[in-house]
C-alpha cells in the first residue's frame, strides 16, 4: 500500500521503463522507511497463464539482470553495492552446459521413453541440457516428457503455440541450446551407448577445425525387421576426416541423430538457409563448407524406420522428387559449387533414370572418382570392409577402363 502523494511525485520518466513491483518499490522507498504487517492478508497465485511466474528460470533470469542494470542506472548507482551480489548470484546460477542436446519431436509417444531414456543414461564428466523442440504435437508426447523433468532439472521444453514445420522447429532449437557442442537426437530414434556424448564431445575438443562429427548407426526397419548398420565402412576405414564434396556424392552421414555439432558453426550459418527445407543431408553438406566432418566407427544409435515415419515410409518414387527438389535448392544456394558432385549423386541414386542427366563437366587435371553402384550401400553391412574396399576398387579400375 502507498501513500498516494508520493507516488504523484515520482518522476514521470519512471513509467517509461519496465515497471515491476521490486524495482518500483526500491524507488519509492527513496522517500522513506518501508513498513511491514507480520500478517498473512492475501494469496499470491502462480499459474500457467501468469505474466512472470509461468516462465522457467531461463527466460526469467535475463529479463531480471536486465532490469537491474536499467534501475542501477536510473538511480544514478546509488545502490550499486547492493545490486552487483544480486547479481552475481543470478550469473552464478545460470547452467552452462558443455553439450547441449537437442531433442527434436512431434507425435512421439511411442518412442519418447526410449529417446529420452538413452539421453538420461549418459555417463559424462560434464553438464549437458535437454532442449526439447516439439513440434506441437497433438499425442501424449510432451506429456511423458513432463513426466522426466522433476527428476531431470537438465531438461528444458520449448514452448511451442502451432505446428511450424521440421525446418523452423530445428531452427529455433539450435537457438536455444547454450552447449558448446550440440548433440542432435530425433525422437523416435535412440542412443545405445552411455558414451555417446563422451566421445563426441572429446573428439570435437581434439580436433577444432572439425564444425561436426558423427558415428556409424543401427538403421532398424520395423516393418520387415530387418538391421543395416551404417555407414557400411567401418574401423577399417583409412581416415576419420571427410569432404563437403565427399558427402554430396554419398550420404554416409544418413541421420541427424547420429551428428554433433560446434554450436559456433551453427551461429555463423546464413540465416538465409532456413528458407529452404532444412533436412539432415543437404544441411551437413552447408555446414561442413566450415572445415572436416568428423567420423567416430562405433555404433552408437539406432535409426528406428516405422511406419509413421515422415520419410521412411515414402517409397522410392515417393523419395526421387523431394530428393531433386532438394538437391536442385542447395545446388543453386551453394552456387553450383558442388554441380559435378550432385551430378554424380543423380546418376548412382537414380540409375534408371541415368539419362535425364547431363555428363558431368570437370575442370582439366581433376580427379575423376566415380561413385560405387547402389549394391554396395546393401551389401555392405553385411561383408567384411575389406572386401567392401576391394570390390570398390575393381569397380572404380572398370569404370576407367570404360
């Protein structure tokens, strides 16, 4: 309760600044002591819809660091002294996470557990976050979600009003992640080695010129039961480092899931490429103009293909369109920097439409490396990687001979 005269003597410049009842009581009380009644006279109520208390520390916490800078000015640093430990207790309290993991959903309640499951069983030496982007969904998704955060104060669910499509949920998410690394798990796909982030995490610290690693996969088709594991090469594999220009030609990568990220290589990505659609393979190919991917051979997730998935679902006429569509787009924003590479990718994953492409122009004295026949992603896993290799060397020695 106020006197009423001193409030018509506050400076009406007051009124222009955010206006909370903490630093205005701090103004009035210029003029005065503030009283205290010992008694209990009213009921503070937090709720969903409230203007402060509905938000979570993480978006609370700047807005109040903020006022306080802003009052400490306007009351010319009177009080400085007592508002810098204030300070520094909201700073100190603030989770700065080495990963931060970035968990994509919609519709996924049949899944979520296993997601959130193999998140939880990390064994790190380090603090990680869950951010949750869930793309409104209308199933019990969020719901088993909530069920974790009391005992998972790591976890921060992202408020989410309509369905805004796969490109801006991933966009907003890589925004509201605050790890130096971000680890991409997609909801209806699952970890299954405790030292995923471990090991994702000390190979991006070993190697800094890499802005994102990944590691080989379980690829389990739910329908015919059936297990790949991917890519196909393995330890045998002659180097842990590949090209932009490499992953055009083949998409070895072949799952978010399995990627981390330097967030600092998500930051400086142009903001112009969230107009296009943004999908696993064509994103890592833009990111990876940044330096080396990065690859790790141990098995390390599962990429679950069901039948309510939005891609794995589609048959392979369905496929061929949306992957023109995609490759016609990032060929055009990367200005046709990687043409002949896309070029090779068309004829090996559409042979049958071999002749709707032009032949492949080269610069004089580039290296020709034409790509292996589609048996090789089937077979693969299911042979030893030497004899992968060698098969794929007397194909590349025929192909020249040609």
């Amino acid at each position: 309760m106020y006197r009423r005269e001193l409030v018509e003597r506050l400076d009406p410049a007051l009124f222009e600044m955010k206006v909370y009842d903490w630093m205005f009581n701090i103004t009035v009380a210029q003029d005065g002591m503030i009283g205290y009644l010992p008694a209990i006279m009213s009921v503070y109520r937090v709720h969903p819809s409230g203007a402060w208390s509905a938000k979570t520390p993480d978006e609370w916490r700047p807005e109040l660091l903020g006022l306080i800078d802003a009052y400490n000015e306007y009351l010319d640093f009177k009080f400085d002294s007592e508002f810098q430990p204030c300070k520094a207790a909201l700073e100190s309290s603030v989770i700065k996470p080495k990963v931060s993991v970035l968990l994509v959903t919609y519709n996924q309640e049949k899944f979520i557990h296993q997601a959130l499951n193999g998140v939880i069983m990390q064994q790190t030496d380090f603090d990680f976050e869950i951010v949750v982007a869930d793309d409104h969904s209308d199933d019990s998704t969020l719901d088993i979600v909530n069920e974790y955060v009391p005992n998972n104060p790591n976890i921060r669910i992202l408020p989410a009003g309509e369905r805004i499509g796969i490109t801006r949920n991933y966009q907003r998410g890589f925004e509201a992640c605050r790890g130096e690394y971000v680890a991409v798990l997609e909801g209806d796909d699952y970890w299954i080695s405790p030292k995923k982030l471990e090991l994702t995490s000390v190979f991006l610290d070993q190697y800094p010129e890499c802005p994102l690693c990944f590691h080989r996969i379980v690829r389990h088709d739910e329908v015919t039961d059936r297990v790949m594991m991917h890519p196909p090469f393995g330890t045998a594999t002659e180097s842990v480092f590949f090209t932009a220009s490499q992953l055009v030609r083949d998409n070895f990568i072949g799952n978010f899931s399995s990627c981390t990220y330097r967030r600092e290589a998500i930051n400086k990505l142009d903001p112009q490429l969230w107009q296009l659609k943004v999908r696993e393979w064509p994103f890592n190919i833009v990111v990876a103009q940044q330096g080396p991917i990065g690859f790790i051979p141990e098995i390390m997730s599962v990429y679950r293909a069901h039948p309510g998935g939005i891609w794995s679902t589609k048959t392979e006429d369905e496929q061929q369109p949306e992957i023109l569509e995609l490759i016609d787009a990032y060929n055009k924003y990367l200005d046709f920097k990687f043409d002949s590479d896309f070029q090779v990718f068309k004829r090996v994953w559409l042979p049958e439409k071999r002749a709707w492409f032009p032949e492949t122009t080269e610069s004089p004295g580039a290296e020709r490396r034409p790509a292996l026949p589609r048996w090789r992603r089937w077979i693969g896993p299911f042979i030893p990687p030497v004899l992968v290799t060698l098969a794929g060397r007397i194909y590349h020695r025929a192909t020249r001979v040609e």
